[in-house]
C-alpha cells in the first residue's frame, strides 16, 4: 500500500507558495501523476521555448534571463526569514553547485539545439546513475553488487542510443553527458549542504549565484532581449519553476521510487513537443535505450530506499526503538 510522506524534505508547508488545492483530496498516486505531469509539461515546454528563442538570441543570454527571472519567486521568503535565514557556514560549496548547474543547464540547453529534444532527455535520465558513482566516490557509501549491476544495465541502454561503431557520436551526446555528470555532482553537493541548511536557502542561493555565472558566457554575445522577447523569457522562467514545483511537491507526498516511475513522463512530453514544434522523429532505438536507463535508475533508486528502510522494533523496557538497516 502507498502512503502520504508525513515528513517535507523538500518544501516546507509554513513555505508553500500555493494554496490547498482541490487535487489534495485524491488518492496518493493521483496526486503524484498530477504533479508529475505538471512538471513533465513545464520540462518539456521549457526546451521547447528555449529552442525557439535561441533562434533569435544566444542561447547563453537565454541561460543568464532564465537564472534572472526565476528570483523574484523567492523573495516573500528571503524577507521573512531575514537575514538570519540567509546565513550559511558553507558559502564555498554553494558556489560550487551554483557553477556547476550552470554548466549542467547550459549543456543541455546546447544540446537540445542540436539533436532532438526526447534524445537528450533520455540520455539525461543517467543522472541517478552518476550519481551513484559519485556518493561511492566521494560520501564514502556502500555500493553493493546488485546496484553496480544495475549501473551496468544503465550504462548499456546510452551504448543502445548512441551506438557506438554503427554511427558517429553526435558532440550533443557528449555535452548531454557533461550536464548529467555535472547534473549528479549537484545532487551529491546538496546532500552535504542539506546536512546543515535549508531546502529553501540551497535552491534560493544556488539560483542567486547562478546569475554572476551564467553572466560570463552571456557577456560575450550580449544583447538586450527585445520587447517581444520579454513575455517569452518570463514564460521561461515560470516553466522552469512549474517543472522545479511540480517535481518537489511530487517529492513532498510520496516516495523517491514512486516519483521516478512518473519521472519517465518527461520522455513522451518531449517527444511530442519536439515533433509538433520541430518536427522530430525519434528512432525506436532511442525508446530501447531510453527505457533501459530509465528501468536501472528505478531500480537503483528502489534498492537504495529498502537498504535505508528504518524497522520498528521494541527496546529495553518495551518501548519501541529504530533500526536502521544497512
């Protein structure tokens, strides 16, 4: 049976920006596709502006306006925790993970611009799998064989889609890559601030420092938007946040394994967008592949949850105690 998750690990209720709403009532699951098809069509929405403005304009100064934009959502927070919830003891590691989700974005966004956007996203979806590498490497955790056969697994559906020896490798896999290595450094890094901060400082520092960044490479081929871009980029800052806030309050009532079953929504969202705006067409080795991934990060993701699985058993003088098992 599905629970609701008591607890908030990403959003906190005193800090919900959005009333109750009626879809609060229906079953767990249901809730969980809502939200999760919420955040598939703003993922979706989201590439699928960015490809259209970077027609116009560079895709770097697209990347800066879409680190701009998304702030103001956060200020009615920043003014009422203060400056005393603004501070941190790890301002160095913050930087960190600001630059690399620039690098995370930025490559991504590229790449889309280059080969179809259900493409990218399947080969994204590699960032549970890096990720697992990289808490083996750096968090010191325990990685048993099941799982890095699971990562295996994963690894061969990118051989699938990529074909190596059968086609060339597109430079837009290679950048896919990069942003889900840099993708799963970032979810690593915010384990370790999340040991001493907030969920809503690290997103809000991570998006502040994120525009001196994302500044840079804008710089270089700067140019103001024009006012009928104006609309298009505030539009690509509220899909980026709807994606953002769908995922969390997502993660919010549910468990990681039930979320990512309908984290693979994000796959036919962007296959549609891509073939109604672009008229792409993905080659069924794409879905193999795709699949293949996506099938090893639930597992991982399931194995992970059950090697942390907390049993209630009774202690001394009967009262309960917890266990955790590892």
């Amino acid at each position: 049976m599905i629970r609701a998750r008591e607890d908030s690990s990403v959003i906190k209720d005193s800090a919900d920006p959005i009333p109750k709403m009626a879809v609060e009532g229906l079953p767990v699951v249901l809730r969980v596709a809502f939200w999760m098809v919420m955040a598939a069509m703003g993922y979706a929405s989201m590439f699928a502006l960015v490809k259209h403005l970077s027609s116009e304009t560079s895709i770097y100064v697209v990347i800066f306006w879409r680190y701009v934009l998304a702030l103001p959502i956060f200020v009615p927070w920043a003014i009422r925790v203060g400056a005393a919830g603004l501070k941190t003891r790890r301002l160095g590691l913050h930087l960190i993970r600001a630059a690399l989700m620039v690098i995370h974005g930025g490559t991504l966004m590229v790449a889309v611009l280059m080969i179809p956007l259900a493409e990218a996203t399947s080969l994204i979806f590699t960032i549970p799998l890096f990720a697992t590498v990289l808490a083996a490497l750096v968090l010191r955790e325990t990685v048993d064989s099941l799982r890095w056969m699971g990562l295996a697994i994963g690894f061969s559906g990118v051989l699938v889609i990529v074909r190596p020896g059968f086609e060339s490798i597109h430079p837009a896999v290679v950048l896919v890559m990069i942003s889900a290595i840099t993708g799963a450094a970032i979810v690593i890094i915010g384990k370790i601030l999340l040991r001493t901060d907030s969920v809503e400082l690290t997103v809000f520092l991570v998006m502040l420092f994120s525009v001196p960044f994302s500044l840079i490479p804008a710089l270089i081929w700067w140019q103001w938007p024009t006012v009928s871009q104006i609309p298009s980029l505030i539009l690509l800052a509220l899909l980026a946040n709807a994606y953002m806030y769908g995922l969390s309050r997502a993660l919010k009532i549910a468990e990681t394994s039930l979320v990512m079953i309908f984290d693979f929504l994000r796959m036919p969202f962007a296959a549609l967008s891509g073939f109604l705006f672009f008229a792409e067409v993905l080659d069924p080795w794409c879905w193999v592949g795709a699949a293949t991934i996506f099938g090893s990060s639930i597992y991982i993701t399931r194995r992970e949850l059950q090697l942390d699985t907390v049993l209630e058993v009774l202690g001394e003088g009967g009262r309960p105690r917890k266990l955790k098992v590892r």
